[in-house]
C-alpha cells in the first residue's frame, strides 16, 4: 500500500542530505567544499563549521520537523486546519514566560536579575509558559464542543500575553526591551553543543510520545465519537499529544524563539504533495519537509558571503507563505 | 450454533432514559424492555424528538441511563471496558468524519482499531476481514477511491463496512438514510437486511423511513408518547400501533397496504 510513496521519501531524504551540506558549506565566510568535508568528516579542524554551522544546521532541522509535526497534532486533535502552536497561543504562552523572565527580571532588580536571565531560566520559563497555556486551551476545549470558539480561545490568551508583555515593556530597561525583541526575532545559530544536546533529548521524546499517538491521531480523523466506539481513551490520547506538542513547541519556542510560520504551514504543504490523512505516511513526511524548509530558510537568511545576518522569521513566512498560496491555487481546493 | 437463533444480544430491563442535571431530571421515556435477537434487523421508528437519539445513545453507552439495566450479551453494559465493549458493539453515526482524505481501504480498516497493536499496524487476518467486508458491502470496485471522491450513499456503504470491519455482534446505525435519494434509502436498508442474515449480526438503525422499515425489518422497536413497543411489523400493525405514532390531523396509517397516506 505504501510503496508509491517510496519515491516520494527516497527524494526527501536526499534533498535533507544536499540542503544540510548547502546549509553548511553558505555563509559570511566562504570555507571550500573540500574543507567542508573533511571537517565534517573529522579528517580537519575547521573551528566555524564544527562549532558554529553544524550546531546551527542540526538545530534547523530539529526545529522544522518539530514545529511541523507540532502542527499536524494541533490540526488533527482540533479538527481544524487553521491550528497551529502559535494560533492556540502555545508560542505566547512561551514568549509571556521569557518576557516575565528578561523583563520582569527588572521589577525583582539588582542581584537576583543577573541570576535569572541565564540560557536556562528562559529555556524553563517558555517551556513552563507554554505548557500552561495549552494546558490552559485543553480544559476550555473540553468544556466548549465548538472547535472555532477554541481557536478563539485561543487567540485570546495571545492577546492578554501580549497585554502583559507590553506592560512589562514598559517598566523595563532599553537593553532588557532589546535583549527580548532580539529573542522574539528567532534564532538558530545561538546553541552551544551542551545546549543542542538537551534539545535534542527532549526533542526526541516528543517525538515518542508522538509516534506512541499514531494509532489514536488516525483513529480521531473519523471525529470523537467514533474514536470513543473504537476503544480509544480520548481523555489520555488527548493529553499524550497535547503533551508533545508543548515539548516540541515549548522546547523550540524556548531554545530558537518563536519561529512562525512553520508550525502552520508544513502539515498543509505535506498534505497536498502527499495526498492523504493517514499520519503513519504524513508524520515521517512532515519530518522530512519541515527539516528542508527550515535549512533552506537559514540558508537564505545568511545572505551567503555576506555580513548580514536576516531574522529567521521574517525568512520563513516570505519564503513560504507564497508556497502555501501556489500550493492552494494549483489544487484549487484544499484537502485537510 | 444456528439453533441459538433467538439468542438474545441485547435486553433492557425497565430502562428509563432522558437527561440529569444538578437540580432536576427529564425523562423522554421510561419503562422500556426490548430484546434483541442475534441475525435479527432491527428498525427503530418515532416521531421527531420523541426520544430516538437518546435510546441509542443510552445503548451504546455514550450516556447514562436515568434508571434500570441495559444487558449486552448476559453483561451489564456498565461493565464493559471501552476496548470490550468495542469489540461487542459498532456504530455508524450522523456526524461527519473529520477527514475524507482517506482511501476507502483505510477508512474501512480503522474499523480494527480495537485489534490491531500500538501503531496500528494491520495483520494478514485484519485485511482478510476488512476485504470481506468490502465484498459484503460491493465496495470492490471503490477501495482505492479517496473517500471525499465519493456520493453520500456510497460513503455510507463504507461507514457500514467499517463497522462491519470492526466485528461486533451488534451494529448500531443513527438514521442511516438521511440525505440519501429513494432508491439508496431502500438499497442501503436492504443491505442491512442481507447482512443480518448473511453475518448473523444484530442490526439496530433508527429511521424515519417507517414504511421501508415494515416491510425489511424483522422486529421493530416503536416510540410513541405513552409507550415504548417491541414486535414484529405485522404484529404491530395488528395492534395498530402505527397509528398512534404521529398527530391525525394530516396523515393516516393504511393497514393494507402497510403504509402512510396523505389525507
């Protein structure tokens, strides 16, 4: 049943391979393509592709499989093509955490400040920020059958952290103001290898509980009360992937800042190249494009050979919201 | 084992059924005991709002009954765990599916959901049984359409062989022919018909089509204000129970002829 999308995963898998060696071999300072290899290899010590560009390209790749496939869950578990983490407010859920963290860290003042803003207390703060908010959307969902009142709900809880953080703004100082915006730009190149490590041991648990959710993501395409009179625990299934997507997207959210655009985007994209719902072929796929994405949009927003580096956000919804409309307009209808 | 012919599958004993809330219940219907036989098609027929939905979702557990006992199979259905009970009863609903973007095979194969392992991975059995049920439903032609290329009487067929995948004693349908034309509303209850005898399954569907319904079904369970009846059609129709159904101001039950005519 599955071998005519074979091909389809043979090319992406290759592709992942040319855009990270692409990723890696772009940048402000040219490094030749053999350097590049025999870096890699182990063969040489280049001080830039093995400390810098490869933590960066890894980083890429775990942050547009993650978001992407955090997006598939929120769309599968909300009925909705429009869900995504940042539209239920997971990722304002995050930034209200680092924002109490970087610019609320003035209100606590002097000693206890310098304390509080290490790469760690905003790697908790969005990671516990987010996990409350969608925490948060779960309960009201359960309450409200209407999925649109959720979504609502949703954009809601945006609005009051945005509330919040332009509170805090106020009373902070111009570094901490910068320090939070630079955050909020989004970043990719930032982590150190212990730092990358903790991600990933994260990152690849919430792929678990992920791959755990296949049979019950597929089971809830026929709508909950079929779910139900199949046997499935619709409360625990519920929980599980709500618990994956706020690591996924927490984690992201937390180590690269609020990314846009991918999280909403790369499920839709997968869908009509691959025409289907069954997340046994879509999450693997998902995997695949959300990592291509992400590393062709770094490698754009290096500006190869030049000093500028562009925030990675802007990059991702210029580059792919056209995608998403040609896709749209070129099948003229959307299959969800 | 055909001479358990009148094995009963399902058996509700002075059940009452309606809504509770903190500060008062309603009931729609009470003293209700029906029976079920195993093989038998089973139709459920009422005026609208007259409680239909609501017996069945009592029987199916999507809610509980205000008072007394609903067997299946000799258990109380109380007992059942989700997985069991699963594995005992399947139901078509009114709802629509969530995604269409699904082929007809793999629609119909989540019906085995309650049997397959952790990812949902489908055994040399499983196929066997989803591809009967594809034969048993004439689908052959249609497994690797997409769902959402596909007509409401067709996607129909497809919900009932992927209750039929899933193997349960009883399926339960709610109203199965809304929104078909006359001839899919009478292919779709004939089908039942033929299942019921071929499978040896029990068939319970609530529908307005009352006159398709005397004519298919072996038993029929009538909702009216004052009672909740169970018997064969012509019984039925003997103790005119029919005419009671609805006001008698616009329409009448001709016995004859088994069949509602306008006045």
């Amino acid at each position: 049943m599955n071998t005519k999308y074979t091909y389809t995963f043979i090319f992406l898998s290759i592709l992942l391979l040319l855009c990270f060696l692409a990723n890696i071999s772009l940048g402000s300072v040219s490094v030749p393509t053999k350097e590049v290899f025999s870096s890699l290899l182990g063969i040489s010590d280049n001080y830039i592709i093995q400390n810098y560009r490869l933590p960066k390209a890894i980083t890429a790749i775990l942050v547009g499989s993650g978001l992407g496939i955090s997006g598939l869950l929120m769309q599968t578990l909300f009925r909705n093509p429009l869900a995504g983490p940042f539209v239920l407010g997971i990722s304002s859920g995050a930034s209200l955490g680092v924002a109490l963290v970087i610019l609320g860290s003035g209100l606590f003042g002097g000693v206890f400040a310098t304390l509080l803003i290490s790469k760690w207390s905003i790697v908790i703060a969005a990671s516990l920020g987010s996990f409350l908010v969608l925490l948060a959307v779960l309960l009201v969902s359960s309450k409200v059958r209407d999925t649109m009142a959720i979504l609502i709900i949703g954009l809601m809880f945006g609005s009051i952290t945005a509330a919040v953080v332009s509170v805090l703004s106020y009373f902070s100082s111009a570094e901490q103001l910068q320090q939070y915006i630079f955050w909020g730009f989004g970043s990719l190149g930032n982590l150190s290898w212990n730092e990358l490590f903790i991600f990933f041991c994260i990152y690849v648990f919430g792929i678990v509980l992920t791959i755990v959710s296949i049979k019950a993501l597929n089971t809830f395409l026929l709508g909950e009360n079929y779910a139900k009179s199949l046997g499935l625990n619709i409360k625990q299934s519920r929980l599980i992937i709500i618990l994956a997507t706020s690591l996924l997207a927490g984690t992201i959210t937390a180590f690269a800042g609020p990314i846009a655009f991918i999280g909403l985007a790369i499920p839709h994209m997968t869908r009509q190249l691959f025409n289907t719902s069954n997340h046994k072929i879509l999450l693997p796929a998902v995997f695949l494009f959300g990592a291509i994405v992400m590393l062709i949009c770094d490698s754009i927003a290096q500006i190869p050979t030049s000093d500028y580096t562009l925030p990675i956000n802007a990059i991702t919804s210029l580059i792919g919201a056209p995608v998403v409309i040609w896709l749209l307009v070129r099948k003229r209808k959307m299959t969800f | 084992m055909k001479e358990k012919n009148k094995h009963i599958i399902l058996k509700t004993e002075n059940l009452s059924i309606g809504y509770k809330s903190k500060k008062d219940t309603s009931v729609i219907a009470d003293n209700i005991n029906i029976e079920l036989n195993q093989g038998e098609l089973i139709g459920l027929v009422g005026a609208n709002g007259i409680g239909k939905s609501t017996l069945l979702r009592t029987l199916t557990s999507i809610q509980e009954p205000l008072d007394g006992n609903i067997h299946l199979n000799e258990k109380a259905l109380e007992n059942y765990s989700a997985i069991e009970l699963a594995k005992t009863m399947s139901l078509v609903l009114t709802e629509q599916l969530m995604s269409k973007n699904l082929s007809v095979f793999e629609l119909i194969a989540l019906g085995r959901q309650p049997y397959t392992n952790w990812v949902g991975n489908l055994s040399d059995n499983d196929i066997s049984i989803i591809n009967k049920a594809i034969e048993q439903t004439n689908l052959s032609n249609l497994k690797h359409r997409k769902c959402l290329e596909l007509s409401d009487g067709q996607l129909q067929k497809v919900m009932i062989a992927r209750a039929l995948a899933q193997d349960t004693n009883l399926i339960i349908l709610d109203e199965p022919t809304t929104h078909l034309d006359m001839y899919h509303k009478a292919y779709i209850l004939k089908l039942l018909q033929k299942l019921a005898k071929e499978t040896n399954k029990t068939i319970l569907f609530s529908s307005h089509e009352i006159d398709l319904a005397i004519q298919l079904c072996d038993t029929m369970v009538v909702m009216t204000n004052s009672q909740v009846i169970s018997d064969s059609p012509c019984n039925l129709i003997e103790k005119s129970v029919f005419e009671s159904l609805f006001p008698k101001d616009l329409i009448s039950f001709d016995k004859k002829t088994g069949s509602f005519r306008v006045k």
